[in-house]
C-alpha cells in the first residue's frame, strides 16, 4: 500500500435544485470566476498535497470526461462512471481498488465551494489515528453533526442517540473530509449512504469520528441560484480553463438588482437576483407571467425563488431598439420597421388592459394618476433642477401651477395598460417579435404616456419625421375615438410629463447613486424638452382640450439654461 494520500471527488449528482441550469452543465462544472467548479476544488486537494485523484460520474458524464481530458495533468485523474447513482457510500465502493491503494483518502463533493486550507485538516487526522475526520461548518439551517469540545462527533443526524455534553455544538458537514481506508470494509456494493458506515463506526468506538470546525470558513454548497451567484462576488476572473459554460455580468442598467446571463451551447437563460428590500420582485413574476401567456413579450420564467428574490428566465438576447440603432449597419429602413413593429405592439399591450384587470391584478393594483404625476414633476424639479442644477428650491415655486395644470391634462387622458419605461433599452428584438424588460413598474396609464416614452427616448434622436409617421400609426389605431389632432395634444403633454421624469431620474440615478453615465444623457433631454414646448399647440388660441395652456414659467427656467 502507498501512504500518499489519495483524492476522491463525488461529482455523479444531477443538481437537482439548480434546474434547469444543472439540465445542461453537471453541477461540477459551473462556472465560478471564470473557472469551473471542479476547477476549484482540485485545486483544494492539491494545496493539500494529493496527487492521484479519482472521480465517480453519471450525469453529462461525457461533458465531466471532456474537462479532466482538457488538462494538461488529464493522467493523474481515474474517473469512475455509475450506470446508476451509488449515493455516497455506493460511490466510494465503486472506487474501492483505487482508494484502497493508500492508507487515507480525502473526499470531497464535487458541488461545494470551499476557501479554506485543508493541510491542517488533513494534520489533525494523522494526529489522532481516527477513522474519519469531518471538516465542519457553523450553518445553522442545516446543523446536525453534534461535536463535543474533545473534537469527537457524538452524533450525525441524530444517530446514534446519545446524550451530548453541555458543551457540544451542532455544526454542519461540508462535505469535505478525510477517511481512512479501513471505512471500505463497512461498505457494501450499490447504492449506499457514507453517514450508515460513519454512524456504525460511533456506535462501535466513539472516538473513531472526529470533526474539524476552523473558526474561519468560507464554504457554501451552491445549493440555490442565488447562493451560486453569489459564489461570484469578490473574486478575481480567472479563464485559464472552460467547461464550456459561460457565465457573464449584464451591466448598464439603473436597477439594483443584479442580471446575469448563463449560456451551454446552445441553450441561454438570464438570472436576476433582487435586493432583499426590493418590493417589486413579486410584482416582476406575476407581470412576467402574464405578458408570456398573452404573447405581450414578457420572458418564460423557468425557476423562481420567492425567499432569495431570485428567478431564471429565458434569455431575450442582447439585441435592442438601442443596439440597432447603433450599430453601423443598421439601414433606416430596418429601424423604421422595428419601430413601426414596436408601435403595433404597444397598441397590443393597451389592447389587454381588460384581461389584465381579471388575469393579472399586480399589472394594474398602481395607477399613473394625477397625484403620481404630480409626484413625476417634484422628482424633475427637486432631483434635476435642484440636484443637478443647483436652482434654489424656494425660487422655484412659481412652477407648482403649471405642474397641476398639466397633470390634470394628462391624467383626464383614457388610463391603459402601459409599461412605465418604454424605451429603447428596455424593448428588445428577437427574431420578428418585439420582447419586454424591466417591465416590473406595469400600472395603468395615461394613453399616450409609453408611446411618448418611446418616441422621445433620450437614448435615441429619432428623425422627425419617422416620430410624425409613428405617431400616425398610433393616431390610426384610435380613429373613430379619438382624431389625430386630439392624439397629438394628448401626446405633446405626456411627452413633456414623461422628459422631466426622465431627467429627473438621471439627476437621481447620477447623483445619488453615484451612476455617473446617466448624467450623459441630460443634454439631450434638455433638448427635446426645448423641442417640445417649442411646438405650435402650445401658443394656438384654440386650446385643445388634452393641453394644459402656455408654460412660460417653465420656459423661462430653459432659457436660463440655455448655456447648459
């Protein structure tokens, strides 16, 4: 027998809890940091000094085969394939000729993280001659190794039953611990649990199982989708080696919550994980469901995860309205469709506004009525003119009455189901359908507030005359109701509502959460703000009935701007 060390890594799970991700990678090979899983723990076994390592396998066990293949040391690994799963102990039987080979082994699950040194476990062991020595953690959800102050277990799981001292703790087993090779005589073939042995063991010779708990431990089992992700905060990248999945940040949003897009092949699927404060979650996945049922865009969800305020859904992929137009090749002719596309699907989600009153009531439990747009115009002025701008807010009273004004105005338009932020970011083109984001803040609406959210979108300087041709579109689908004069009054009085709400966002978003690039887009909301009041409604004698009258309060605030 050689008395090196050996290693043994259980990596034949299917991962069951991280479905559907683990339905296309085995859990061993997520990515964490730009490396796989079982990257990591390799990497463990050798700062502990093992070099012969073996690896039982079942699911994807080919795409487990390909990675040990991909390494450069490919011949220190013997990879042992279950036609079925053995379990814990069935596994290390499978193995027995290997392991037998040496007079300890250290295991290790294949699907747990750990940052911690494993030579002082390994020390303690050979210190004290005992039949195993479990690694323990402090997880108290899921305690149940009972571990007296001697740094013997008195029991796993509740067995056997004895009475502990007073001093015992209960802690919880990594996963992680290191065995001699005299277990495998209490292990039979097929499938087994590795606790039976361990329990069997105590009830023989309670000192033969001991257990090490390091006071410092980072551990985690990745056992849920939001612990996965949060495996990846704080560590550096490193993409020396792949599995094979890719897993990448998406950035750029004015959100909290955190989007990741995870990709096998050719299967692709977006995480979001939302701050434990965040009041919207539920609303997103009731709203989520609803749009997907109703052909409105919205992404299939494919897992939820009420308590983490963590979902996986379908990927909408990375194109937008905003992506076309910025890119290069995109020819008029393919933006005027996409938009004329999206104005047909805006009509269609107005379109649901009745269903959505029976079929999803978090779609339409807010309302942008006056008082919320009343609430739009203090954000403007007190994060923009004030936060930005620096204006002192006592000069700035003279603006209340042109604010009510025109918040009466847009609010006596007819409320629709509307998406509160339809703009260009947030539109997405899959194909020939038109997809939905950021959709969370769903309410009823003015009727020409998202088109408005749209056609002004200070993320794009769309020509005037597609927006006059869009506008007609939108003006055509309410003739009989509504003529087109009375659409376009509607639409120059959300348009001035929805720019300030934006720029006030921006000042926000800019100032106060320290997001500095929404700051870029100020120049070019001043300007369609500058564009809206300079059209000839505003100053007609025959006021129509969907403006609210002249602003000149508010324009003579732009004109002191006027060297912004």
């Amino acid at each position: 027998m050689n008395d090196a060390l050996r290693g043994m890594i259980l990596g034949a799970g299917y991962g069951t809890r991280l479905a559907p991700v683990t339905d296309h990678v085995p859990k061993p090979l997520l990515n964490v940091a730009g490396r796989p899983l079982l990257g990591h723990v390799i990497d463990s076994l050798d700062r502990a000094g093992v070099v012969d390592i073996g690896i039982n396998t079942h699911h994807l066990s080919g795409m487990m085969a390909d990675y040990i293949e991909s390494r450069m040391d490919r011949d220190r690994f013997t990879l042992f394939p279950e036609k079925e799963i053995l379990g814990t102990g069935g596994a290390l039987d499978g193995a027995r000729e290997f392991l037998g080979g040496a007079s300890n082994f250290l295991l290790h699950n294949g699907d747990v993280l750990c940052e911690v040194d494993l030579e002082p476990l390994v020390a303690e062991h050979s210190g004290t001659g005992a039949l195993a020595t479990l690694l323990l953690v402090d997880w108290p959800a899921v305690n149940s190794v009972t571990l007296g102050d001697d740094g013997r277990i008195a029991s796993i799981g509740g067995r056997p039953s004895v009475t502990s001292a007073s001093t015992a703790r209960n802690l919880t087993y990594t996963g992680i611990g290191i065995f001699s090779s005299d277990l495998l005589k209490d292990i039979g073939p097929g499938f087994s649990s590795l606790i039976d042995p361990l329990v069997r063991a105590l009830e023989l010779d309670p000192a033969s199982v001991r257990g090490y708990a390091p006071d410092r431990i980072d551990w985690s089992d990745l056992g849920t989708l939001a612990r996965y992700l949060a495996a990846q905060e704080g560590r550096s990248v490193d993409e020396s080696e792949s599995s094979g999945m890719e897993l990448d940040r998406i950035t750029g949003h004015g959100s909290d919550r955190r989007f990741w897009r995870m990709a096998v092949g050719d299967w692709s699927a977006v995480a979001m994980i939302s701050p434990p404060q965040d009041q919207e979650f539920e609303r997103f996945t009731e709203i989520a469901g609803f749009l997907e049922s109703r052909n409105l865009g919205g992404p299939a969800l494919l897992s939820v995860a009420k308590a983490d305020h963590a979902v996986l859904m379908e990927d909408l992929g990375p194109d937008s309205l905003l992506s076309l137009v910025q890119c290069e090749g995109s020819g008029s002719d393919s933006v005027s469709d996409a938009y004329q596309r999206t104005v047909d699907h805006l009509l269609d989600l107005q379109s649901a506004t009745e269903e959505a009153r029976t079929q999803c009531p978090s779609a339409v439990d807010r309302c942008l009525d006056y008082d919320s747009l009343r609430w739009e115009t203090g954000y403007f002025r007190d994060r923009f003119l004030v936060g930005h701008l620096g204006l002192n807010l006592a000069d700035l009273g003279e603006l209340d009455d042109e604010f009510h004004a025109l918040a009466e105005a847009v609010a006596a338009q007819p409320q629709v189901l509307i998406h509160r932020d339809f703009q260009s970011q947030n539109i997405h083109l899959q194909g020939d359908r038109i997809r939905l984001v950021d959709f969370q803040g769903m309410r009823l609406g003015p009727l020409t507030y998202d088109l408005m959210s749209l056609l002004l979108d200070p993320y794009v300087a769309l020509e005037a005359g597609l927006r006059a041709e869009l506008l007609d579109r939108f003006a055509a689908a309410s003739a009989g109701t509504f003529s087109t004069e009375d659409i376009r009054a509607m639409s120059l009085a959300a348009g001035l509502q929805r720019i300030m709400q934006a720029l006030g966002a921006y000042g926000f978003l800019g100032h106060v959460k320290g997001k500095r690039s929404y700051l870029e887009h100020i120049p070019a909301g001043l300007a369609t703000l500058r564009e809206i009041l300079g059209e000839p409604e505003w100053k007609t004698e025959v006021a129509n009935r969907w403006l609210p009258g002249s602003m000149p309060v508010l324009e003579r605030f732009l004109d002191s701007m006027e060297s912004l």
